[in-house]
C-alpha cells in the first residue's frame, strides 16, 4: 500500500504527515488492520526499539470534582459508584506507589481530581514527591492535578516532580460539547506552563466519545504542535453513572488503527496505552505493543485494570521487553533538543488523570487480579449479540484509598 510506504518514510524522518494521509490510516479496513500496525510498527522499533515502559496510577484523591467533564466518573454530579476519599498522606501515598515500582513500573502517577490545586494542595503534593523519592532511587514522578495557576509548575519542579500531565481529550471545536466548566484553552496554557517550569509535559486525547475521523485528526496535530514529551491516548469506558454511559463505540479494530495514526504523526514521542485497553482492544492488546511503547501496570483511578502479572507475560510473549529504570525512553534527538526526556531521570509523563477514562474507566481484572471480569456467560451473551462489554468495567475496590492490596 503506497500509502503506508509514505508514512513509514515520512517517519523514519520524523516528518509530520499530512491531514489527508492521517485520515486515510483512519479510513481503512478491517482487511488491512495487520498492514497498518506492521507499518506503524516499523516506525515503534526503529525509535524505541522493543521497549515497553511501565507507569502506575495513584490516585490521592477520588471523586469530589466540581467539574462537569462528560467521560469522568469523578465528575460533578456523577452517579457512578466509585470510591471517594480525600487526600491520601504521602506515606500512604508511598506505600501505594511502591506496589507499582516493586511490579516493574519506572514511573508513579500522582492523580488527584479537582479543577486544579490550590497552593496547599502544592505542598501536600510535594511532600509526597519528596517522600516517593527518598525511598526510591531514581524513580520517575509525573504529577497530574488538574488546572495549574502561575508559578504552581514551578513549585512541583522544586519538589522533585519530573513531569506534569493534562490531556486535551478531544479536538477544540468539540470540547464544549464534553465540558463546560474549563475550556480547551485553559487545557492548552497548563500544558505550556509545564513546559516553560521544564517539567516534562505530558498530553494526550480520549477515543470513543462519539467524535468523527476529523476530530481525532485535529486533537492528535494539536498535541503534535504542543510536542509534549509523550502522548497517552485513552479509550473511553462508558462509566455507568455518566453521560457519556451508552458510548460504544469502538473496536479492537478501530483502536489499533488510532494508536497507529498516533504513532505516524508523533513518531519520536512516548505513545502510551492508557484507560480502556482491557475493554476495547481485548486479546488484540499485545498488537497494540507493535504501536505504543508505553503501558499503565495494574488498576487506574477508579477501576480495575489487567492484572499486573498478566500484563508482565503479555509484554514477554509479544517478543517484547520491559524498559529498565537505568533507560533512557526519548530518543537522543528530543533530549539534545531540550524537550525533556520523557522517561529520562529528569522527565517524564504521565497520561492519565484528571480529565481522562482512566478517573472513571478501564479495565478488568477480579479482586483476585486474574485479569477477567465479569461472567463467562455474561461475556457470551455480549460476543453474540455484539453488545457493549459492559462485563468487562469493574469499579475499583482496591488498592489506594482502601485497606486492600493493590494491583500491581
């Protein structure tokens, strides 16, 4: 296909595709789904080569949000039922993260909802930074807390934050149409303000929202224009309790063909599988391995994800390798050119957050982590009718927040 000869030249260059081109890997079949990821997989490997970076979720703060974003189970009237509590103390917090970093994770993502921080929740957020990092050396921190005011960036990058994460979600002429209490302007100036303090910005979009080809397009060269250090692309889990509750509306087909335009048009930039693998991309999750370099391990904000050890032997049985603490993610390019290093010592990024599924959706998993939700028939009956796999989302019962092991 000459199409996919283009793009795999184009990004080998690291040149940006056109609009028409990035919709045409959007347009094409079923049929062609294994040339399209052999393609975009041809680009993964020669810029990260068989890497796959681990990232862990903690959540410091579920629920309680005065915002209205549509695809959040934490949102402002949401009727979902997940679990709530303040602001974990950062040895709590800690504690959480280790699970992560003890199951292969290089990175921790502190997450807390709210529009953003105020300065004491700043304080709150760098001690427990501090404390994340005194009892692990050299683990990467990414913070994720919403809308930052003047000199709130700074203060993290003080602290020890490595990176700062806040998605756009989805293109600028539909956002109104998902939130209403922040515009994607405001989304837009975080993300710079993360980027002047030198903190290592972290941007991505959510999938499944009802959005057409051109919005996908338009969010993912918006976030190339941006050129955070690494791109986490959500897929939406119809939380129930949301509006956005009777989305379904993606295919393991349709993800693999979103994660490869990603991958064409942000080449050299840490692609990440965030919320909604487990859900939408199913036994397809290791042919997405071909295309992202860059995973969460374990359970998201408010629900249950793969199981950590489930995730490991993916990664394995795919030819793939987990990404050392000791390895640098970014190519040397992007680190020479200042960019950060998403997924150096210094930089990084985190890809889930206030303002993605992850608060609300994702995974399966039982409290035992076997990695399946749901029943067996429950399952059946969904494949046969070609229902939504509404057996596969299990708010989360675990972990931060409560007195139960995490997954990890």
């Amino acid at each position: 296909m000459d199409l996919l000869n283009t793009l795999v030249d184009k990004g080998l260059r690291r040149e940006l595709p056109t609009r028409e081109e990035a919709l045409a890997v959007l347009a094409t079949s079923d049929d062609d789904v294994l040339d399209v990821v052999a393609a975009a997989g041809k680009v993964r490997r020669h810029w990260f080569g068989r890497r796959v970076k681990l990232n862990y979720l903690v959540n410091l703060k579920s629920g309680l949000c005065p915002e209205d974003c549509s695809y959040c189970s934490q949102r402002l009237g949401s009727e979902a039922g997940i679990l709530k509590y303040t602001w974990l103390k950062p040895d709590e917090a800690s504690r959480a993260a280790a699970a992560g970093l003890a199951g292969g994770a290089k990175r921790v993502c502190l997450v807390a909802s709210g529009r953003g921080p105020t300065d004491r929740d700043v304080d709150r957020v760098s001690d427990t930074i501090k404390a994340i990092k005194e009892q692990n050396e050299g683990v990467e921190v990414c913070a994720c807390l919403g809308l930052l005011s003047d000199g709130q960036a700074e203060r993290l990058r003080e602290a020890g934050a490595d990176a700062y994460n806040h998605n756009l979600n989805t293109s600028e002429s539909t956002y109104g149409d998902i939130t209403t209490t922040h515009t994607y302007a405001d989304r837009v100036d975080t993300v710079q303000k993360a980027h002047a303090a030198g903190l290592s910005a972290c941007s991505g979009l959510i999938a499944g929202m009802g959005e057409t080809d051109e919005d996908l397009v338009d969010v993912v060269f918006s976030l190339r224009e941006l050129d955070p250090d690494s791109v986490p692309v959500n897929f939406l889990i119809p939380v129930e309790g949301t509006p956005l509750a009777k989305e379904w509306n993606l295919t393991p087909q349709r993800c693999l063909r979103i994660l490869a335009m990603v991958r064409f048009v942000c080449p050299d930039i840490e692609v990440r599988i965030a919320g909604g693998r487990e859900v939408h991309l199913r036994t397809m999750q290791p042919l997405a391995l071909h295309l992202a370099n860059s995973i969460f391990l374990g359970d998201y904000l408010t629900t249950e994800g793969q199981a950590g050890k489930a995730d490991l032997e993916m990664i394995a049985d795919a030819g793939f390798e987990v990404e050392g603490a000791g390895e640098v993610t970014l190519p040397e390019h992007r680190l020479a050119a200042g960019g950060g290093g998403c997924g150096s010592h210094a930089e990084a990024g985190c890809g889930s957050g206030c303002g993605s599924p992850a608060d609300g959706a994702a995974g399966c998993g039982t409290h035992e982590g076997a990695g399946v939700c749901g029943t067996a028939s429950a399952a059946a009956a969904a494949l046969a009718g070609n229902e939504p796999r509404t057996d596969l989302v299990a708010v989360r019962r675990r972990g931060a927040g409560t007195d139960l092991a995490p997954n990890a």
